[in-house]
C-alpha cells in the first residue's frame, strides 16, 4: 500500500474503533466501576440484602420494584429515594403507594459509607440491591452495570406521567416503555417480575366490581370467572389495605408462574392481561413456559436496558451522602 492509502485506511480503523469505544460506553456505565475506589461494593450491598431477606423476606418485592420506578422517573438516578422538600417527590406520588424498604437503602448506604465514604451512588445501591433480591427469591444472577451517579430533582408530577398505572392496555404499556426507548420485548420481559410480591387490593378491584359501570357484579371478561370470585373474597369493593399475592403459591419465588398464571388469565392486573393483545407479548409469554424458555437470561438483559434509562454519569449529578435528601 502506497502512504496515500495507508493514511485514510488508518482513519477508517480509528474511527471504527472509537465506536465501537463510544457504542460500549453509550450511558459510561461499566461493570466493576467500583473495583478500585470500592472493591467489596457489591459484596457489602450483597451482605446486607441477605440479613434482610433473612428476617424480612417480604421486602424482595418492594426493593426490586423500586428500580423500576427510579428508573422510569428522570432516569436512574436515585430520585425515588429523596424526601420532599419545597416540592413534593415522586415517593408521595399514588403509584408509589406501596414502595417500601427505604430503611433498606439506608441501611446499606451506611455500610457502604463507613467502607468508602462518598464513593457509591444511592442509583447503583437500588440497581445492586434488585439484582441481589432477585437472586435471594431463587431468579437469575446477572452482572449489574455501575457508575450511575444521584440527580438532585424529584418531582411527584412527573412519577405520575411516567409510571404506567395497572389498568394500562397494550398500546398505552408499549408506548411507555418506547418513550424509556425499552422494547416490546423488554415489556414482556420485566413483566415477569411480578412473580414475586404482593398488591393491594384497590390496584385490580376495578376488574371484580363495576367494570363497566353496570353494577356490582359487572366484571373484567378477561379474568378467569374461578379466579374473580376468589379475589372478591379477599377483597371488598372499597379495600385498600389488604394485599394479594400477584403470583399465589410461589409469591417468595422467581419462577416462571406469572406466565402460566398470565396465560391462565389470572393475571392480577389488566397490564399484566394484556400481555395477551399484542401477537409479539403473546408469543413470549407462550416461550417463557416453554421448554425453550429463555426467560431467566432475557431478564438479566432487560434488566440491564432499563438500568441504563438517563442515567447521570462522569461529573453530572451527585454522590449522595444520604439517600433521601440532596447534599
Ligand atoms: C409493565 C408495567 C407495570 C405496571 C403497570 C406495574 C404495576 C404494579 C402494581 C400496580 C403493583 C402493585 C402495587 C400495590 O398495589 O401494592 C406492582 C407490584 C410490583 N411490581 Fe410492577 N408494574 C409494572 C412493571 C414492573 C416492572 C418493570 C418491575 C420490575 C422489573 C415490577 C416489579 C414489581 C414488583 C416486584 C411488585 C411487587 C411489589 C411488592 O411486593 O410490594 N413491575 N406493579
Ligand atoms: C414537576 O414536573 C411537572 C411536569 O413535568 C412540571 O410541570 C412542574 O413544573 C415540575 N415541578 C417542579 C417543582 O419543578
Ligand atoms: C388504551 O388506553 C389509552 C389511555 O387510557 C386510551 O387512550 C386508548 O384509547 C386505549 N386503546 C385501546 C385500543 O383501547
Ligand atoms: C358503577 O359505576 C357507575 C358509573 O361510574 C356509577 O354511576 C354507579 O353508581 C356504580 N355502581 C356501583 C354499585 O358502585
Ligand atoms: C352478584 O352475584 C352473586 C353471586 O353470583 C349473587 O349472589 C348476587 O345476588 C349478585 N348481585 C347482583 C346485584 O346481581
Ligand atoms: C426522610 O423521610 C423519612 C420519612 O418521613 C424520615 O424517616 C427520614 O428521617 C427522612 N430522611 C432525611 C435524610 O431527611
Ligand atoms: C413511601 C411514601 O412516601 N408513600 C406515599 C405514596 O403516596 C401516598 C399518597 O399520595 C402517600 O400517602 C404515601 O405516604
């Protein structure tokens, strides 16, 4: 090759090579980003997800869901987490009626900052922390990407605009995972979490009474007729404290049940029903029980696109000190 060649050639490989650099490091997201500043990070987090699980096994639900509802809201960035202050935050919005494990969070910051002060984000600590509870109810390992930083807003309005509500249909749950830029696939996927953990009644009375606005006895066609009248022992038309288990039987354990239960149309929620409508959810749920179920490794993925939602990373945002307020 002559020089004139060698040089654009040369070019050609640099600039391929930068992105694919730039492709890897699309959020600056890394696994291991804290094996220097903080090697037993996620053994520490580890340690004390498992002394909750112990005595406290209920709280794998809430603490995994909790991602979720960071994520969804300005990104994974903590923001669940903060106390309102001036404005109200996203934890006193409805949908954030049944977060719980707070004090867990707190709990395995304080570990952390007596190991190294300053240096893990309360964002990764919940992404950390969901991956550990799903270990702990018996679901898949999978490696979790760290260097979220913490934002500093947290702002109630908008958990409402961006959480989608139980009685979602297919079209309006597709839309807001697009707008997180998740996939269809990625809704089939996470759906799936709910195999373990609990719901109150008032998120799916609407399917057992007055559907339609005919009447007492005016329910959810979509619902298995066995299943309703079960629910509607449990659950009174105005009750909103007591809780269901979403996946009965196994509601401690990261199975594959919620499809059969979702294929059964016993799915708790009309979310969870419409998994049915759209030929692309349907035939997922179908895969997850099949023999060539690939549910456990898809999650792990999806759990790794929905943790990469605006994400703050290098100098933006904050390493908070203490999780529920701003430093
Ligand atoms: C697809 C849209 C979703 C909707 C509409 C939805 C809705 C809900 C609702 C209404 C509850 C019950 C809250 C209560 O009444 O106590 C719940 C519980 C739960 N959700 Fe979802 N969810 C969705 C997606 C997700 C995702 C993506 C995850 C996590 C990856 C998740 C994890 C959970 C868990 C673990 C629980 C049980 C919480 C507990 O035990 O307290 N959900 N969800
Ligand atoms: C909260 O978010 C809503 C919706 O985006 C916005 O209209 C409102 O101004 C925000 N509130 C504060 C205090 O920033
Ligand atoms: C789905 O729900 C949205 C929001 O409630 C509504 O605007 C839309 O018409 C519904 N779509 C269908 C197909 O029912
Ligand atoms: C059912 O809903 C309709 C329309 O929302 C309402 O007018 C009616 O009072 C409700 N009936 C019962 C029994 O709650
Ligand atoms: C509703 O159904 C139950 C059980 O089938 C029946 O006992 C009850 O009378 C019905 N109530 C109304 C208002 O139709
Ligand atoms: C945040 O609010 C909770 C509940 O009101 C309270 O227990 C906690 O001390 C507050 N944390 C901070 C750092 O203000
Ligand atoms: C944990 C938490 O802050 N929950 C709040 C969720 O929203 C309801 C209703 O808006 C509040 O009453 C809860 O305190």
């Amino acid at each position: 090759m002559d020089s004139q060649k060698v040089l654009p050639c040369f070019l050609a490989h640099l600039v391929l090579l930068l992105m694919v650099f730039v492709i890897s490091n699309a959020q600056g997201l890394k696994y291991g980003f804290y094996s220097e500043t903080c090697p037993n990070a996620e053994a520490i987090v580890k340690e004390e997800v498992d002394k909750v699980m112990a005595v406290a096994p209920s709280l794998a639900g809430p603490l995994l869901r909790m991602h979720f509802h960071d994520c969804f809201v300005r990104g994974c960035d903590g923001s669940v987490l903060l106390n309102s202050s001036t404005n109200q935050a996203e934890k006193n919005a409805f949908p954030n009626l049944s977060l719980r494990g707070f004090q867990i969070i707190d709990r395995v910051k304080t570990a952390l900052e007596k190991a190294c002060p300053g240096v893990v984000s309360c964002a990764d600590i919940i992404a950390i922390v969901a991956r550990d509870v799903v270990v702990a109810t018996k679901g898949p390992y999978y490696q979790v990407e760290t260097g979220r930083r913490d934002g500093r807003v947290s702002n109630l309005t908008e958990a409402l605009l961006n959480l989608p509500p139980p009685s979602s249909n297919i079209s309006s749950l597709k839309s807001a995972f697009a707008a997180k830029g998740l996939s269809v696939k990625d809704l089939a996927v996470l759906s799936g979490a709910h195999t373990i953990g609990t719901s109150h009644c008032s998120s799916f009375t609407n399917r057992l009474y007055n559907f339609t606005g005919k009447g007492a006895n005016d329910t959810d066609p979509t619902m298995d007729k066995n299943y309703i009248a079960r629910l509607k022992m449990r659950c009174s038309a105005t009750d909103t404290t007591t809780l269901v288990e979403m996946d009965p039987g196994s509601f401690r354990t990261f199975d594959l049940d919620y499809y059969t239960l979702v294929v059964k149309r016993r799915g708790l929620f009309q979310s969870d029903a419409a998994l049915l409508d759209d030929s692309e959810t349907k035939a997922y749920v179908l895969k997850a029980i099949s023999t060539g179920s690939t549910f456990f490794k898809d999650f792990g993925e999806s759990m790794m696109n929905m943790g990469r939602i605006g994400v703050l990373t290098g100098t933006s945002g904050e390493i908070r000190k203490q999780c529920a307020k701003v430093n």
